[in-house]
C-alpha cells in the first residue's frame, strides 16, 4: 500500500475490479452472454465512466475533502460523481437496449409504460448504490494508507529525533573527555616522568577510537569495554588511592551498541570518587543476555 515501486501494480489491479465491475452489462441474464458492437461499445463507455469516477475520487474529492475533514463536502461530491455517472448509464442503457425486447415487454403488461419506468427507476437505483459502495471502499483504502503513511512518517520522525539527540550527545561529551585526559597527561608529566609515556601512549589508543569507532551507528561491547578500560588505567596511574573492576558475562563480542554511552557514568563516577585519604574503588557489571544487557 504504501512502496511506490509497487504503484503501477496497485493500478492494475484497481483496473481489473473495475472491468470486473463493467463487464456486466454484456449479460441479459446469468447465462446469455451478448457481444454485439453496441453492447463492446457501451461496456467500454460504462468502463470510463466507472474509471473517471473513481480516480476523481481518489484524486480530487478524497485529498481536498476526507482527508481534511470535510465530511459534508465529501459526501455531496461523491453524491455529483454518483449523479453524473447516472446520466451517462441511462443513456447507455437507452442507447443498448434492443427495442424488440421492450416491445415484447411492454405487449406483455396491462400497463407498459409502468413497467419501463420502473425498470429504469430500479437500474438506476441499483448502479448508484453500486458506485456509491466502490467510492466508499476505495475511500476506505486511501484513508487506510494515509494512516499507515501517517505512523510510518512519526515512526522516522522518532527515529530521527533519537539519532540526533545521541549525535548532540557525542558531541558533548568528546570535548569534555578530551579536555579531561590531556589535563590528566599533564598532571603525569610533571609529577611522574616515567609513567608519562605510558599515559600518552594509552591516551593516542583513546583518541583513536573516539576518532574512529565512535563515529560509527554501532560498535561491538568488547570495544567499548576496553575503551572504558583505557580510561580508568589513565586514572589509577594518576591517583594512588583508586581501584577499580570490569566483570564481564556473556558473549560481549558479538553484543554491539551505539558507541560512547558509558563515558559519561564513568566520568561522574570517577569526579565523585575521589578521595585522598581512604581507597576509591569503581566496580563495573556487563552481564549479556540473548539481546539484553544489563
């Protein structure tokens, strides 16, 4: 319903209800099937007619009326359509019937006109409620479409939205963690030369992958996990006072997730950690289960 590459099908489609819908006029009755030229000539003008009626709808009444709530305006448009496709099947239907038949009909009945005008009364009736009921189904249809149209557009809409809130995200963070590990380097270099090549060394690997893997839609767990875990040696070679844990369950090399969403718990947990007097510990759960992380 809604695949644009599927459009011309649906149209096919809609043309073989309606030629189903038309072909009737080539029947007197269930098993007399009639091809005369009149009769190829009137079904394929009862055809148009039906057809115009019907892409009227969907393309003019449907869109300015239904679907901006004008229900009255709606309703007396299909009625115009149903009242012109009327004139046109009376006409065809005076134009195809034999006059011999009606003879015969009419020299049957006590009352003849009688019987011709409700046989005209009665196939008019029976046409409007026949096109009334097809306008109402194909408008039934649209109206179905512009509702799943309507989902799947606040479905992206979400979808987009969250993508740019985790964009706005990354974008918040990477400069504050970075800020945060060369103010670390430097804290190293002055106080504990040695140790200074080690830090630069860890903190090109952290640059690297906030670079590279955090660009990405998704990363694996592992990834980040040691992304986390680079980050907290910085920190315990900065500060005597501080251990921490990473306790991993489950395969976490398969388990993927949208990159950098643990920095921020880590660096709050270590800003509100420190302690120079008593031990400062952080201790990290990956459990993985199925599609479920905990």
């Amino acid at each position: 319903l809604l695949n644009s590459k599927f459009r011309i099908y649906r149209h096919l489609a809609l043309q073989l209800v309606i030629l189903l819908i038309s072909i009737n006029v080539l029947w007197d009755t269930p098993d007399e099937l009639i091809i005369t030229r009149e009769r190829l000539q009137v079904w394929l003008g009862y055809f148009l007619v039906i057809d115009c009626i019907v892409y009227l709808n969907m393309y003019i009444t449907v869109p300015r009326f239904l679907l901006k709530d004008k229900l009255w305006s709606y309703l007396l448009s299909v009625l115009a359509l149903v009242f012109f496709a009327m004139i046109a099947v009376v006409f065809m239907q005076s134009y195809v019937f034999d006059p011999g038949d009606l003879n015969e009909l009419s020299q049957s009945s006590s009352n003849p006109e009688n019987i011709n005008f409700a046989r005209l009364i009665l196939g008019i009736l029976s046409s409007s409620l026949a096109m009334s009921l097809l306008l109402f189904g194909i408008s039934a249809l649209l109206l179905l479409r512009h509702w799943m149209s309507y989902n799947q557009r606040i479905d992206n809409l979400k979808s987009a939205t969250l993508q740019s809130e985790l964009k706005l995200l990354k974008d918040q963070i990477n400069p504050h963690f970075l800020f945060n590990m060369l103010n670390n380097a430097n804290l190293l270099i002055r106080k504990k030369r040695p140790e200074a090549s080690e830090v630069l060394f860890k903190l090109e690997d952290l640059l690297r992958y906030q670079r590279n893997d955090s660009t990405q839609e998704t990363v694996l767990l592992s990834s980040e996990i040691h992304f986390l875990d680079d980050f907290l040696k910085l920190e315990k070679i900065r500060r005597d006072n501080f251990q921490y844990s990473i306790a991993k369950e489950g395969n976490i090399n398969q388990a993927v997730l949208p990159p950098m969403l643990f920095i921020p718990f880590v660096e709050n947990a270590v800003k509100h950690s420190s302690d120079s007097e008593n031990l400062s510990f952080i201790d990290f759960s990956f459990i993985v289960h199925g599609n479920k992380l905990e």
